[in-house]
C-alpha cells in the first residue's frame, strides 16, 4: 500500500535509480546493472500492486535497468500526480476499512460466573458492580484475565 509518503519515497527512488544508471554509464560498466538479479532485487522491494504491474510490462522483452528507471519514474509520476494522490489517499482509506471489517470479532466477556459478582461477591453481573467500574482500566482487564472472564 503506498500512502502520501510513499510516493514522495518513490519519487526519490526513482531519482536514486537514475542517478545510479548515469553513473555506470559514465564508468562504462552499464552491463553490471543489465543483471537479472539486480533488477529482480529492485522489483522484488516494490510493493505488489507495483510488481504486477512490473511484470505485464515486462511479460514480453529482456527487461534493462534503463527500463527499470524508466518504470519507477512513471509510476512515481502517476502517484505524485493531483489524481494519483487522491486515489491513493481514499484506496488507503477503502483497505483500512476493509482491514477492520474482516478482523475476527472480539470473543465474548463472561461478565459473571452463576450470576455472582467476580469482584464483590453480590448477586450481579461483574459490569454493573459498581467497584468495578471505579477501577482503572488496566485493573479491570487484569481482574477479567485473573478470574478467566475474558
């Protein structure tokens, strides 16, 4: 998932891996980079959606660092773009929501065991003891895991 951050973080990528490619062309030693495993290694640090889109673009050619460097920059421009920010914020949002919508519900609290208070002993339900409620929450959960409520 690329948030804000990361775009501005590929951007800079991007950047980087141009820089580098400059670079080995300058010292003659372009070939060191052409290396499937140097791109594999680059490729594989991308987020998924990004490698998906790595491979469709890819499925066909031997892939070069140039194409590498030319991918990250696109990718970057179309997420550090007015639209790519603002569909990268809300599918942040859609998976966040979708992340707590598909957690486990919480198990359910025994609140008394034969309808006696776990901490008073009176004939009532733990959550309407009164010197529970007036303990700290830290207390109440110890007092819950203590008496195997929770």
């Amino acid at each position: 998932m690329i948030t804000a951050g990361g775009a501005v973080g590929l951007k800079l990528l991007a950047q980087e891996v141009e820089e580098c490619d400059a670079t080995f062309k300058l010292l003659k030693t372009l070939s060191d980079l052409n290396n499937f495993d140097i791109i594999a290694q680059i490729i594989g640090r991308l987020p998924r959606d990004f490698q998906n889109r790595w491979l469709r673009n890819a499925a066909d050619k031997e892939s070069t660092f140039k194409d590498v460097v030319l991918f990250l920059k696109q990718e970057a421009q179309v997420l550090n773009s007015s639209f790519g920010r603002y569909f990268y914020s809300q599918k942040n949002h859609r998976d966040l929501l979708r992340k707590l919508r598909s957690r486990p519900p919480l198990k359910a609290v025994l609140v008394s065991k034969n309808g006696i208070c776990s901490l008073c002993s009176a004939s009532h339900d733990l959550r309407d003891c009164n010197f529970f409620k007036q303990k700290s929450l830290r207390d109440r959960m110890l007092h819950m895991r203590l008496h195997k409520l929770l």
